[in-house]
C-alpha cells in the first residue's frame, strides 16, 4: 500500500472511481429490458464489456424482430 500511494502522487494523472454492483430481482419489466453494463457488467478485470453490450443488444433486437413475426 505505501508503494501505491507513492506511485499515485508521483503520477502526472490518474483515473479513481468507486465500483458498486446493484442486485435487480429482473432484467426487464413491461417494455423495459436492461442491456449492457446495465444488465450484466464484467468483473473489471476481465474487460469486453463492449462486445458484452453489442452482443446483449443485437440478442434484444433479434427477439424484439422474432416476436413481431
Ligand atoms: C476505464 C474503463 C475502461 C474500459 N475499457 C474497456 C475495454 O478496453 N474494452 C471493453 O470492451 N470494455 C471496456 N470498458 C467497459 C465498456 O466501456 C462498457 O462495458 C461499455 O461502455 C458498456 O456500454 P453500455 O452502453 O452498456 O453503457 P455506457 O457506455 O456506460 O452507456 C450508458 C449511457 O447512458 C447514459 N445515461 C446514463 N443515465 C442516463 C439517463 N438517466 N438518461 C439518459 N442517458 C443516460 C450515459 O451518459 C451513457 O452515455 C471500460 C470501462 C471503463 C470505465
């Protein structure tokens, strides 16, 4: 930990933030669905929270299509 806090004030910049995780009892309701970080955010470390989002939306939109059918 002090090796940390040295390294941080010797930065230039640095990037902090808080993580919190909010545990919904559904990922939709009515007209509404959640996608994306919204509805299932990766564990920092293991990014491709992007490919997660697009994916989580292209999902929606095909069954939003499939269901119109
Ligand atoms: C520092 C950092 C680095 C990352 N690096 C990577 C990476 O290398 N690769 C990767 O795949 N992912 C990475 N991610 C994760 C990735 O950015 C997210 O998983 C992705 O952007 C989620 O997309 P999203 O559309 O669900 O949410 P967001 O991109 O957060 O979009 C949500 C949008 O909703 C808007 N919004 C919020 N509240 C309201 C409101 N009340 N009304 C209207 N609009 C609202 C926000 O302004 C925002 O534009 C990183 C994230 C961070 C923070």
């Amino acid at each position: 930990m002090p090796q940390l806090l040295d390294a941080v004030q010797a930065a230039e910049d640095c990037y902090f933030d808080s993580v919190s995780q909010i545990h919904m009892p559904a990922w939709h309701t009515g007209r509404i669905a959640l996608v994306g970080d919204a509805a299932h955010c990766a564990a920092l470390l293991s990014g491709r929270g992007t490919s997660l989002s697009l994916t989580g939306a292209y999902y929606l939109t095909e069954e939003l299509k499939a269901a119109r059918e």
